[in-house]
C-alpha cells in the first residue's frame, strides 16, 4: 500500500503547478549605461514562454523562454549602438505579481531586476 502511494505521487510530481506569468510586466532598473526602463508581454502554453520586450532600445521577440514550476527564463537579443547584444534573464516568480530576475548582459555583467505585473 505504501509502495503505491509513493508512486502516485511520484508521477504526479511532472504535474506541479506551473507559474502563470502571462500579461504584461514592467521594469526599472540602473545598469552601467544608465536608467533602464522595460515592459514584458509575456505568454505561457505549458512550459513554453513567448513574448516581447521592449525598452528604449527598441521592442523584440523574446526567444528561448520556458517555465519551470517557479523558474522562468528567455533570452533577449537586441543591437546596441549598432552591435548585436544576448540578454540572459533567469528568474524565480516570488508572487502573482512579482518575478526577481538575474539578467546576464553577453556574459559581462549581471544585474538584479525586479519585474512587476502591470496593473
């Protein structure tokens, strides 16, 4: 009996709950090229994570996203006075209405930011 029970949760446990960042975040953080402010429309279907973000830098297709439990990652690809410029974010959702990001800017810099569903 106890075997069992055991399995059953163990099957389950692929079932977790999943977060649901989908809708629109913001975001303003300082970075070493000054004051940065972002909007990220964001979409979940199961693990897959699509959507864009936009900043004064312009807006892109977010690329590579997932969602795992509480984790969410993507990658932001955009040119930065004229050079090309990989953004790494991985984060955990710490509420309905926030998710704490590491953001790795091409391997150089990493910063905390802090994204806040819009309201």
């Amino acid at each position: 009996m106890r075997t069992a029970a055991l399995l059953a949760i163990t099957m389950l446990l692929p079932f977790a709950a999943q977060a649901d960042v989908t809708g629109t975040w913001t975001a303003s953080f300082d970075t070493q090229v000054g004051k940065q402010e972002y909007t990220y429309e964001l979409k979940v279907d199961g693990n897959a994570l699509t959507g864009t973000a936009k900043s004064a830098n312009g807006e892109v297709a977010l690329e590579s996203g997932k969602v795992d439990g509480n984790t969410v990652s993507f990658v932001e690809k955009l040119t930065f006075q004229g050079m090309p410029l990989v953004i790494t974010y991985t984060g955990n959702v710490v509420s309905d209405d926030e998710i704490q990001f590491k953001r790795d800017v091409a391997g150089l810099v990493t910063e905390d930011v802090t994204a806040r569903r819009a309201k």
